[in-house]
C-alpha cells in the first residue's frame, strides 16, 4: 500500500508544482492565451491513468495538463508546449489546450465543451473494427452533460456496445454556473442509466476510490465489450480560469473544499515523508521550465509544415 500510495502521490504532486508554476509563468506573460488549472483534481487523471494499458486511447477537454502528465508525457514536452515552443509535443502549436501525443494514444486536449466525445466514440468504434481489446477512456466535466454531443455520444456507445468509458470530473460549475442551477437532475451518474449504461457516483478527491472504481469499470468492459459512466466527485481549487473573476462562489466555500486536498488527504492516511518526494518533483520542475525557456521557436520556414500539401499530392 505505501509503495503505491507513494507512486499515486508523486504523479499528483508532480500534476500540482506543474500547475503552479505554470500560473507564475503566465502571469509573467511567458505563457500566452488561455489557462485553465486543474489544481484540487489530480486524484482523477493518476488514479485512473494507473488503470489503463498503453494500448488504451485516452481523450480530455483543455484542462488536461495532469492527464497529459499522468499518461507519460514527459514533463519538459508539455512545459516546452505551454511556452509554445518547438520542443513540445505539438511543435508549441496547440498550447496549453491542445496537448497531444499519437504515440501514448492521448488524443487531447480538446476546447470545445463536450467536443470530444463522439470522438471518443469514434476511436472505440475503431478499436472494435480492428478486433482490438482496448478501452477508450473519455475525460469531460460536468458542464459538458447539457451539450447534445454527450447525450448522442452515450446513446451511440450503448447502442454499440462500444468500450468507452465516460468519466465525468464534476467539479460542480459549469464555468461559473453551480450544478443545481444547470442540470434539473443533479446526480449526473443517473443519467447513465436512461441509455442503459452502467453508472456510479464516485470519491473524486480519493485516489485509491478512483482507482479501485476505474479498474472495476475498465476489466468489466474488457470482459462484456460496452460503455460504463462514472461520476467523479472533485473540486477545483482555482477559478475556473486565469481570466475568471471568480464572483459565483465564496472564498470560506473554497477554503472548505481545501481540507479534502487529495494530496493531504493521502499524505496522513498513508502517513508518507514527503519532503525526499517535494526535492525531486522541485528538480524535474526546474529543468523542465529551464528547458522549455531556452527552448527555440518554430522557425518561420517550417510554419507551413503539415499545413499545406506538395504540389504532387494535390
């Protein structure tokens, strides 16, 4: 239990100092356009990246930092990324939205709200065309329930009997709009049961609950081929982005939801020493911002690169 406690804990903190110090540097103007932080929701993207094989495709919205971490991608990638520049893993041409890498099968990094999930659909139908056993697992928040692509998206998958695993991160605003002032039914796990999926309501501020709840979800499907919806209960410590006022929600509410840090929260239960961990994650975080400043931008000439096609090919 410590040892994997220990693993859980070092990807959520690696997730968090990233994060932070990503504010820092767009605060400082070194990172440009948008900026939506997922800090208080690494329980999510480590628990259930643990639970997937590297054949499983993996799919998110654009607050998708600590998945793209937790999947593999190296931390000097996705920070060369965010300073847009040609080290990062889109050539510093997606940014901070837009992270990609074909080769771990994470497709994004997706800024349209609920864009990505018949997309989702999509890569489960063609898992299931090549014979493959692999599960698709599709990242949205709850915002993304009141968009019609995530209930033709549900529909599809039950119908198909199609291996995607739908995880909502219901950090409880929609941008700035509460739950209840959104969804008519609140516990959005129900909503699974309309298309005849399997749901569940989980702890998305527990590690561990995620994993053990993602695990169980993922072997049964890879058993009877089909999707399953998990609800994961999280909260977002910062405002919904760096440009967000913040004004629909009081500063005592998120103090509150601050004593449930998943971090802490795993830290005393597995009564983990840290600090070797804080040095280490500090040394990584270092030379990736150091690698990521020093890095070159793209040149001009290669601007056009995958943009424009050779006269041969037209």
């Amino acid at each position: 239990m410590t040892e994997r406690s220990q693993g859980w804990y070092h990807q959520m903190l690696r997730i968090r100092r990233f994060e932070e110090r990503c504010a820092e540097a767009y605060s400082a103007g070194k990172i440009r356009g948008f900026l939506h932080l997922a800090i208080g929701e690494e329980a999510i993207a480590v628990g259930a990246m643990a639970c997937l094989t590297p054949d499983d495709a993996v799919i998110a919205t654009y607050r998708e930092h600590g998945h793209a971490l937790a999947r593999g991608l190296s931390m000097r990638s996705v920070m060369a990324e965010m300073y847009g520049k040609k080290a990062g893993c889109c050539r510093g041409r997606g940014g901070s939205m837009h992270l990609f890498d074909a080769g771990r099968r994470f497709f994004g990094g997706n800024a349209i709200v609920g864009g990505h999930l018949p997309l989702a659909v999509g890569f489960a139908l063609a898992d299931r065309q090549l014979e493959r056993r692999n599960v698709t697992a599709c990242f949205f928040g709850d915002g993304a329930v009141a968009e019609g692509s995530f209930h033709e998206s549900m529909n599809l998958a039950s119908l198909w009997r199609l291996p995607v695993l739908f995880l909502c991160e219901n950090n409880r605003y929609a941008m700035g709009t509460a739950l209840d002032r959104h969804q008519a039914e609140p516990r959005l796990y129900l909503k699974a049961s309309s298309y005849r999926v399997p749901g569940a309501e989980v702890d998305g501020m527990d590690v561990e609950a995620v994993a053990l709840a993602v695990k169980a979800a993922v072997d049964a499907m890879r058993e009877e081929p089909g999707p399953r919806f998990l609800e994961l209960l999280t909260y977002r410590f910062r405002a919904h982005s760096m440009f967000d006022p913040e004004l629909y929600r009081t500063k005592q509410e998120v103090q509150d939801e601050m004593k449930r840090d998943p971090l802490t929260l795993l830290a005393a239960k597995a009564r983990l020493d840290v600090a070797a961990l804080e040095a280490e994650v500090k040394a990584e975080l270092e030379d990736a911002v150091a690698f990521a400043e020093t890095s070159p931008p793209e040149p001009l000439d290669e601007l056009a690169w995958r943009v424009t096609l050779r006269e041969d090919a037209r």
